[in-house]
C-alpha cells in the first residue's frame, strides 16, 4: 500500500492487510499499475467504493479519470449487482485501450463504456444524470479555478440525493500549506473548500489514503 505521509504508516498497512487479497483481473491490473507505475486507487481504496456504491444501490455511475480501468472495475462489479452501469472518461488513447481490454477480459465489456475526450469538454456535453460520481483527476489540472469548473459540472450531472467522491484531498499534506504555489494543489484547496461550504452539498472527508471526500447532494425545490 502506497504510503502518503497521512496517517500512520503501520495503520495504513494494517488495513491493508485485512483486505482480501486480489484475484483474477484486479490482480492483473494492479501488477500492470506496479510494471508500468501507473497510478491507482489500489484494493482498500476500490473497496472502499464499491461499499459505498453498493449500499447506496448506485446504478449509474460516472468514473472521471479512467487511467487503466482500476477504479471503473471496482465499480462495476457494484454496478453489476445493482443492475445498473459505469462510464468512465479518459483522455489517453493508449490507457483507455488499457482499461477496455481489462473489461473484455472480466466479460465487463457491456457494463462500463470508456468515452474517449478531455472531462470537462465530454460533460458539459453530456445531458444524462448520475447517482454516484467519483473524481480521478484534480491533481492533474494547471489552473486552480479548474476544479471549481469541474465542480460545477459534477454537481449539474449529479442527481439529489447522490454520491460525489474525489480522491486525493491532501495532496500528499500540500493543501496545509497555504502558501502552496503548486496550481494543482490551489485547486485542490479550493475544491475542499467549496463542498465543504456549498449550500446543496453534505461533506466528509475521509483520512484514508491521500484522502477522499464523499459529498451527498441535497435536494432542492423543484427538484
């Protein structure tokens, strides 16, 4: 388990230790992340979202920041059992052909769908809604207002009622820092900030990896 300086690294590895060890495709994806330094949630993390996607009966879900498919299987296999399905958006050509053979290979082919594209472009396109959103990529964003867009739009995209999670919170620790120049890690900071105080949000966040924050929309009149 990939150590972020949050909690105490021995915890970390506990948890990590009860986790049930990953077999078949999940296995195989985490060996690829390992070969090729390929960023993942890992399996306590995956679980994690799968719990929650699974307890909330989740059936359309929205996975931002595809990379190999990890994080979109674990909730597929949520998706599955509540008989609904994932999208799952990538900008990379080379990792989304990653993650859609990693779902041919767990006959998952007709459960989660890659759409190719940059997010923000594919969702303000988009017209259909969602019941859980996890969000894969702040940290990859060059201008801090960035994450306040893609804010927006998850919120637009989210139905009353729904779950928005997004990982990597901390940064690693940066976002104590207020004199942070890094972009990203402004952005970050201000994304915490913004669903922590929105009036159509409820927020957490949770001190498990480099952090994750899960936000319920609230209903609103006319809704």
């Amino acid at each position: 388990m990939k150590h972020f300086g949050i909690t105490d690294p021995k915890i970390e590895d506990y948890i990590s230790s009860l986790a049930p060890q990953s077999e078949g495709v999940l296995a195989d994806m985490e060996a690829h992340a390992q070969r090729e330094n390929v960023s993942i949630i890992g399996p306590v993390e995956g679980r994690f979202l799968y719990t929650l996607a699974l307890a909330t009966q989740a059936k359309d879900i929205l996975d931002i920041g595809t990379a190999i498919g990890y994080s979109a299987m674990w909730l597929g296999l949520a998706a599955r059992e509540n008989g609904g399905r994932v999208v799952t958006l990538e900008k990379d050509e080379g990792r989304a052909g990653w993650a859609e053979a990693y779902f041919r290979q767990a006959n998952m082919s007709g459960l989660c769908a890659v759409r190719r594209g940059d997010a923000l472009v594919l969702m303000n396109g988009m017209e259909e809604n969602f019941d859980f959103i996890f969000l894969d990529i702040l940290t990859q964003f060059d201008q801090p207002d960035t994450s306040l867009r893609m804010l927006d739009l998850c919120l637009r995209r989210l139905r009353p009622g729904g779950l928005l999670l997004s990982d990597n919170s901390f940064r690693s620790g940066a976002v104590l820092d207020p004199n942070n120049a890094v972009p990203s890690t402004q952005g970050i900071a201000a994304f915490n900030q913004a669903i922590s105080t929105h009036p159509r949000l409820d927020t957490t966040i949770v001190p498990l990896r480099d952090g994750i924050s899960i936000s319920r929309k609230l209903a609103a009149t006319g809704d």
